[in-house]
C-alpha cells in the first residue's frame, strides 16, 4: 500500500510515510495534533481510497474499552425471561458487537478510526491493549474466541487532552501532525475552493497566520476554521482590501475565535496599537 494525497485531502510527505509505516509494521497509527488539522478525515480518506469498510468508534468521558469488544444485555434477557420468552435460551441475541469485533469479522479489511481516545478515563488505552496486540478477545457468555480474519488498519486519534499510557504508546506508531505551511494550507483551500481569487486567498491567509501569531491565544484557529471562514467570505462577496488591517478588524471574526477571551485580546491587542498609533 502506497497511500498518498487525494482530490479532496492533501498529504504531507510525513504523513504519507507515517500512514506507509504503520501499514507495514501492522501497529496502530497515532495521531496528535491541533484539533482541525484532519486526523479524522485522513482514516475517512484513507478507507476511500482503498476502497475499504471504515468503522468508526467516537471516544467520549465515559466511553468503556468493554464497548468496543462487546455489550451484554441482561436487563433485556431478564424481561424476556419474565416474559417467557424463547429467545433468553441463546445467550448471543443479548450480545451486542463493538467496533473492534465489528473490525475483526469484516469480509474485507477494514480501516478502524478510534476517535479521540484521550477524552475517556485513563485507564481506557491499558484495557485495549492485549485486543489490539493480538487481534483477539473472548467472549465470556458464549466461550467465543474473536480473531480477526485480517488485521484492521487502525488509526487512532488524540487532541492531547491527557497523557497517553507508556506501554500503549509502545505498541503504536506515532505522528504528530504539524499545523500545515503556508503553501500547504494554500493547496488545501484550492481543493475545497477551486474558484478561490488569488488575491483574495493571499490576503485571507496572510490574516489568518497573523491572527495565530498572536501571543497568549487560548485556541489558535485551525485549518476546519480557515476554510468555514474563506466560505462565508466567498458567500458575502468580501473584498481583499477588507482583509488589511488589524485582526480584531476582519470580518466575520467569529469564524476564526471561539471564545470571548481569545476575542477580547484581540480586540485589547488593536486598540493599545491604535494609541501607540
């Protein structure tokens, strides 16, 4: 496999090696970055260009290692019990597949996205780690033993709103995605507005790495800002000449910052200009 940039997502040659390496050495990939830098959508793009199955497993604060294996439902079985019914005589119609046993009985290798593994508990990436080393589990109701058919290309995500276990780490292949270059980030925006003046992305870039040069930003606006911005702009016919100036002057800043104290240093930042001015 050969995975490289596509129409709609651009690759750096880093991520392209990093993406090539984890493939060969059969480890899950890692990615960290600022949020909006494309970890999502680079296993939404991979899976399209392999034409693969994507399984896709959010994390969130109480999101289990248990789920991703399997669910018992014996809240369902007791009532169909109470009811009389048939079914409570096969275990398996309470035992409901996670992702990663959904992954390992995929007909065709599939590309499993573990979304954003550090917003659960700690101890969240410990419990996963025998089933993404072996590519097994078993299933205690039943006495099954779950083995992949084929090893899932897995890609795991983290915004690095916590530390990450030593002994996960090792048995994944990491990548820190680097927020993009100018030039990068200018093919980025071609490819979602092909359209796009020349001037006008020139002049809305040079703003935007301006505004994220800013000191003490709480969050620095990121690549998924950029272009929801450049689409409004596009949208209310804004001119290049409206993009000079100071940053708490460009329109539709609210694009760009998402919270009042990123926008009030901007704002404080302009006026102690102004009167320096």
């Amino acid at each position: 496999m050969n995975f490289s940039s596509t129409d709609q997502y651009i690759v750096s040659p880093q991520l392209q090696l990093a993406v090539n390496a984890a493939v060969v050495l059969q480890k899950p990939l890692l990615l960290k970055g600022e949020p909006g830098t494309g970890k999502t959508r680079l296993a939404e793009e991979l899976a399209a260009s392999l034409q693969a199955p994507l399984l896709r497993w959010q994390i969130k604060s109480t999101s289990k290692a248990q789920q991703g294996l399997y669910e018992y439902d014996a809240v369902s079985r007791l009532r169909d019990s109470q009811l009389g019914s048939d079914k409570v005589h096969d275990i398996s119609n309470y035992i409901k597949p996670g992702k990663l046993w959904q992954a390992f009985t995929q007909d065709q290798r599939p590309v499993l996205l573990i979304d954003e593994i550090d917003k659960a508990d700690i101890e969240f990436p410990n419990d996963l780690l025998h089933e993404l080393d072996q590519m097994e589990f078993h299933v205690y109701e039943t006495g099954e033993q779950i083995k992949a058919q084929q090893r899932p290309i897995v890609i795991i995500t983290s915004n690095n709103e916590k530390e990450l276990p030593d002994a996960f780490l090792r048995r994944c292949f990491f990548h820190y995605i680097q927020f993009p270059d100018a030039d990068t980030l200018a093919q980025i925006v071609q490819v979602h507005f092909p359209n796009i003046k020349q001037r006008l992305l020139d002049k809305a870039l040079t703003a935007f790495f301006n505004l994220r040069d800013v000191a003490n930003l709480k969050k620095k606006p990121s690549t998924s800002e950029l272009l929801d911005w450049l689409k409004l702009l596009l949208v209310e016919n804004i001119a290049p000449h409206q993009l000079e100036g100071s940053a708490a002057s460009l329109p539709l800043l609210g694009a760009l910052l998402k919270n009042e104290q990123d926008t009030q240093l901007v704002e404080k930042l302009a006026f102690l200009s102004r009167r320096r001015d």
